[in-house]
C-alpha cells in the first residue's frame, strides 16, 4: 500500500508521497513514488504513483524513455497540462494491455497517478488518473487529491486546508496528514518524499526526503499529539443526560 497527496493551491503545489511497498509481513522495501520532470523557465510536471509496483514503474519507463529516445509524444512536447494527463492515461492503458486483455484480470495490475505542474503561458493544474486512463481535475473547491491509503490523513486536510492558504500552512498540514497516516496503519512508512513548487516559478525543486531522523517533521508530531491530548482536556464535559 502507499499514500500520495498533491495539493494544488493559489500560492503552489505540494507534493508527499511515502516510500514504502509491501509484498507480504516479511518484505518491505522503499521505492520512491514521486517523480519530477522538467523544463527551467518553461515547465515543471511531477507524478506520484500508488498501486501495483511493476505497473507503475513501467508507466515511469515509458515516460522516461519517449523523452531519452525523443519519441512524439512526450511529456515536453505537450502543449498543456490537459495534454500531460492524457499522454499519462494512454500510457498507463497501454501497459495494462500488453499485461492482459481481459478488463477484470486487469484491475489485479492496476494504479492510480497523480500528475500535476506547470507549463509556460498556462495555469497550475493537478490531475487524478484513474487505471481506466480517464481523470480529473483538481478546483479551487477541491484543491487536493489523495491516492492509496487515504482516510487517515483525510480528516485534517478536510477541517484545515482551503485554496487559499500560504504553502507553509499547506505544508505543515499535509505533514500532519502523513504522521495521522503513519500511526495507524502499518503500510505507510517512511522515509517521505516532499516536493514544493511555487506558483509561475518554472524552477525544478529538488525535494526532500524525510527520514525517521528528522528534527523538524519529529517535533510537529509531537507537538500535535501534545496538542490533541490538550485541545481534548479543554473540551467542555459531557452533561449528565449523556450518561443516562
């Protein structure tokens, strides 16, 4: 299992995925999910991956190598991001078909994408591929998409997040998204993979990669369950007809 989420606010994007794959209790392995691809001054286009390993990796290959052998088309000769979504969906229902024909045995090798950027003269935009190949896309109502082990991390992005908040606020509440996903489910690990781009920037960010290590992502999951355990103490007590 994995989670992946993507916001795509006023200000950005940001981007987290976990690293870790499971095939069985006794193999776990760490494969970055998150990948970024780019143009300086002209296009940034990342894809983050949740699903069958060997699917997705191969999606990644086709991409990759369209662009090494120059093969039309490719995720920069694409004129939109619209245009980055479809090359995606296509790529992706074609593996699906050279695995197998049959649509129900399909769904055994199936994944989901995220694929957002952007590219010059052109918005921000954040897609969901599905594993038929078709997708949506991201609004100001609905800024951010999840893939793979979602519901954990959902509560906070739901109460907290809006498409208007500064990516530092972002940031910091889908790092909280991660440690609530982390603490209840075991196929959610780190190390995380974190990407922040700022809005008509057209610089390739490096990223970061959070480890069980880190200072900064140790002490906000502490300082939020220090936080939780208080904010509960202040609630106001139940009156008695709760106890009838």
């Amino acid at each position: 299992m994995t989670y992946c989420c993507a916001l795509r606010l006023e200000q950005g994007l940001v981007l987290i995925s976990d690293t870790r794959t499971n095939a069985g209790v006794d193999h776990i392995s760490v494969f970055r999910k998150l990948h970024t691809f780019g143009v300086e001054n002209e296009r940034f286009i990342a894809l983050q991956t949740a699903g069958n390993l060997a699917t997705t990796q191969a999606v990644i290959g086709h991409l990759q190598n369209a662009l090494a052998l120059h093969q039309e088309p490719n995720l920069y000769s694409a004129n939109t991001m619209f245009e980055v979504a479809e090359l995606v969906g296509k790529t992706l229902r074609k593996v699906l078909e050279d695995i197998t024909t049959d649509t129900q045995e399909q769904m055994n090798y199936s994944c989901s994408i995220l694929v957002c950027g952007q590219i010059q003269g052109e918005e921000m935009q954040l897609y969901n591929v599905y594993p038929q190949g078709n997708f949506i896309c991201a609004t100001t109502d609905t800024p951010y998409f999840q893939i793979g082990e979602s519901k954990y991390g959902k509560p906070i992005l739901d109460r907290a997040l809006h498409y208007t908040m500064p990516l530092d606020d972002a940031l910091r509440c889908t790092l909280i998204s991660f440690d609530s996903t982390l603490r209840s489910n075991v196929s959610v690990g780190l190390p995380l993979d974190v990407v922040v781009y700022h809005k008509d920037s057209f610089v390739i960010p490096g990223g970061k990669r959070i480890s069980e290590e880190d200072p900064y992502f140790t002490q906000i999951s502490k300082q939020w369950s220090d936080t939780l355990r208080r904010g509960l103490q202040e609630l106001p007590k139940p009156t008695e007809d709760y106890w009838v």
